[in-house]
C-alpha cells in the first residue's frame, strides 16, 4: 500500500472511531492483521496505538469545543489505565499471531453481544441522587445547551479502567470499545460516554507507546504509522462533528455491528 493509500485509511478509520469513542484501533488492527500476515502481533498493536493516539488527541479537542468531556472523571480512569497497559504491551510480544487472532476475534464477539444487550435495555442513566457507595455525581452542559444530569460508581469505573488498560495495550485497540459501553452501563449518556472516553485514550495509549518505543517495535514501521496517523487527525474531526446528528443508540449500534464484522473475520484467521 502506498503512503497515500495508508493516509486515506487513517481517514476513515478516524471518523469511525472517534464517532463511536473507540479510537479506531478495533478497525487498524484487523485490517493490518489481514494485510500482512507475516508481521507480529506486538508491531501490529504498535502501528495500531499510535493510530490511537492521533485519533484519540484530535477527536478530543474537537469534544473539547462541544464541552462533552468529564475532565475530572476522565483523569481518574486514565491515571487507573496506566499499570494494565504497560503489562498488556509487553505481554503482547509474547504471544503468537494465531493465539492472539483467536483472542482478539473471541473477545471482539463477546463484547458486541454485550453492547446489542445494552440496547434492549434502553438508557440505564442513573439520576444525581441515586443511592449507593463512592458514587460520584455530575450536571454537565455541552455547548448547544443539552444537560446531562446523572450519577455512576466511580470505584466500579476505576477497576474497569485498570482491565481497560490491560487489554488495550495486549489488543492494540485503545480500549474504547470497553470505555464506552461500561461508562454507559454505569450511567453516562452516550454522547457523554464517548467524549470522556476518548479522551482516556490519549493518555492510555500514549502509556503503551511509550514501551514499544523503548522495544524498538514501533520504529520499525514509522512511516507507516506516521501516514495512518496523520489520516486519522482529519478522520477524527469529521467523526466528531457528524456524531452530533447521531442518537447514541445508533452509535452503539454502529459499534456492535462493527465489533461482529471485524471479530468474525480475525477469529476465522486463527482458526484456519
């Protein structure tokens, strides 16, 4: 593929991800796994995290301006993201491609019948006074005017940010499609959901970068991660603004239907 091949990709991988919160790594990692079958898992998730990273740091200034992050929540499950992801990066040049393709196809499977579950069961938002321990409470207000008035057990946030971590830096998926359904489960609206989740993957996979810098994985393939990079910046943009004319109910369909597409396929490739 040439480097304007790759920076076309970054651009639609971009605008998915940043429209449903996932950081486009759940589509990168797939499509490279499918492209170059010789390469090794643990450069796959390399080129796949740097992606991440772009995508989520652009999709986050753009949720920035619409003023649907919880910054005090974001950095509270970022900072529990940090030990997971470390050891899933460096877990990860340890495993075989057709272990980790099972893996990867398994668990993306698993989790869009998670998401199709949720949607049945419509928006389980809680209010700012429902009872319970270390549950947190806030009244945010995007820029168009739209208040979101709810509240969510931050202690159950924190452990599911740490699992977050562990399978984003082992995935090479950013962990959004985790972030964005469990932040919803727990009782963020959905567009919320996706801004604070985004940007809990800036520093997440900045985390596990920062290891493949230091093993050498990521060098290897720099000019292809740099032009997938540089697409996904735009991508990220588009996907931010077209998800304020979409329901969250269908962000997280898209989600599911994406997960189930991209699942079948690698899990096929490690069975066969």
């Amino acid at each position: 593929m040439s480097v304007f091949l790759f920076i076309l990709l970054g651009v639609a991988i971009g605008g998915f991800g940043t429209l449903i919160g996932a950081g486009g790594g759940f589509l990168l990692t797939p499509i490279l796994l499918l492209c170059f079958p010789s390469m090794s898992a643990h450069a796959v998730t390399a080129i796949s995290m740097i992606t991440v990273f772009f995508n989520s740091s652009s999709g986050s200034s753009a949720y920035a301006y619409m003023k649907r992050i919880d910054y005090k929540t974001g950095i509270i499950l970022a900072v529990a993201t940090f030990p997971g992801a470390i050891a899933g990066t460096i877990l990860t040049a340890h495993v075989s491609r057709d272990l980790f393709n099972i893996i990867f196809g398994a668990f993306m499977l698993i989790f869009a019948v998670v998401i199709i579950l949720k949607s049945r069961m419509g928006n389980s938002s809680a209010p700012t006074d429902a009872p319970g321990r270390f549950r947190a409470k806030r009244n945010l207000i995007d820029r168009e005017g739209n208040v979101a008035a709810f509240s969510f057990n931050m202690a159950a946030g924190i452990i599911i940010s740490m699992f977050v971590g562990l399978i984003s830096g082992f995935l090479g998926i950013g962990g959004g499609i985790v972030h964005v359904p469990a932040l919803v489960l727990l009782g963020f609206p959905a567009h919320f959901a996706t801004a604070t989740s985004h940007f809990v993957l800036v520093f997440s996979s900045l985390v596990s970068i920062l290891v493949h810098l230091g093993d050498g994985s990521l060098t290897q393939n720099a000019a292809m991660s740099l032009s997938i990079a540089a697409g996904t910046v735009v991508g990220a943009q588009i996907g931010a603004r077209i998800s304020k004319r979409i329901k969250g109910s269908v962000i997280m369909l898209c989600l599911a239907v994406a997960l189930i597409f991209a699942g079948a396929r690698i899990l096929y490739m490690g069975l066969v």
